[in-house]
C-alpha cells in the first residue's frame, strides 16, 4: 500500500511494523520514534488504536523481537524463543472464544475476538499467522540497498522484491547498464 509517511509493503502488518525501522537506504530513519507516530502508524494500517494502548517502550521491545524473528526466518533458521514468547504473551491478553465456520466446503476452527484486537494484538496475530502457514516463506528484498522484509506466499516462492516498480526494476536496470567503469 503506497502511503506518504510509512512503507507499508511487507504483505503482513507485522513485516510493516518491522520494516518501520528498515528501508531502501543503508542507514534508513525509524519511522516510529515515538508514541504519536506509532499512533499515525496505526492509523494508516487501520488498526483500532483502544485506550491509548501499550506503552511506547513496550511497543519498540516487541518490534526488536520481532526483527529478530523476521531474520531469523529469513536465514532459513528455527524461530528464536525470545520472539515466540513475546508474541504468545501479547495473543494471550486477547480475549474471545473458538468458533466452527465452513470455509471452502470444510469445517475449521477460528478464534473470534470479544472487541477489536488492540494494534499490539493485530500485529502479534499477523506474525503467529504467517509462522502457522507452511505456504509462507519470510524474505528480505533483494534490492542491494533495501533491507525490507516481505511475506512470499508466491506458488513456488520465487517472490524478491518488496515492490517491483522500485527495488527489482532499479536491480534490472543497473545489471542491463553493466558494470560501472
């Protein structure tokens, strides 16, 4: 999604959230110094902001973890217990109850929140459901300077850029150029 203040091109609000401390420059600004911009950040994600939400440290802690995460999967490794258990300690505050819903001509079972997820909450479920899907692969873009992550859900996962028009067109163009002399 194109936005003026944030990149929001991961494919998974939690990548997003990641990625508000990445970008296409070696040396990227984080995008969320503080609560207020975190607060704009809930906002273009369209993620209900409840009761002034977590405190900013909390929120930048869990973001680290997080990062860590997302370059863990990226490297092809196990998921870290820090991420794990701070992801599991933000789901458990939410509260509802599992319901059966036929999706597709099959039964499933799907957790239905009580109230709004809290933007901490959206978040911890974007990652633990993009760790539960085998379909997904994790991925940093291949653009020399970007460190972006992505979710690849492509049918082979073939997927390398965050944004073609931007990352994977300028890496095309610079390799037709050939090397610079």
């Amino acid at each position: 999604m194109v936005h003026p203040e944030f990149t929001l091109l991961g494919d998974a609000v939690w990548l997003d959230f990641v990625n508000s401390a990445r970008g296409r420059t070696p040396a990227p600004p984080d995008l969320l110094p503080d609560a207020a911009a975190f607060a704009r950040w809930t906002r273009a994600q369209r993620l209900m902001q409840l009761d002034g939400g977590a405190p900013y440290p909390t929120i930048r802690d869990f973001r680290r973890q997080l990062t860590a995460l997302a370059k863990a999967l990226d490297g092809g490794l196990q998921p870290p217990a820090g991420p794990i258990a701070a992801i599991n300690a933000v789901l458990a505050a939410s509260t509802g109850s599992h319901r059966l819903t036929r999706i597709g001509g099959e039964w499933r079972l799907q957790f239905a929140p009580a109230r709004p997820l809290a933007p901490l909450e959206a978040i911890a479920r974007s990652a633990a459901a993009t760790l539960a899907d085998p379909a997904v692969a994790v991925r940093r873009c291949a653009g020399e300077t970007c460190s972006l992550f992505l979710a690849d859900s492509s049918p082979n996962r073939s997927r390398r850029w965050c944004t073609p028009a931007i990352c994977g067109t300028t890496l095309r163009v610079e390799r037709r150029r050939g090397p610079l002399r």
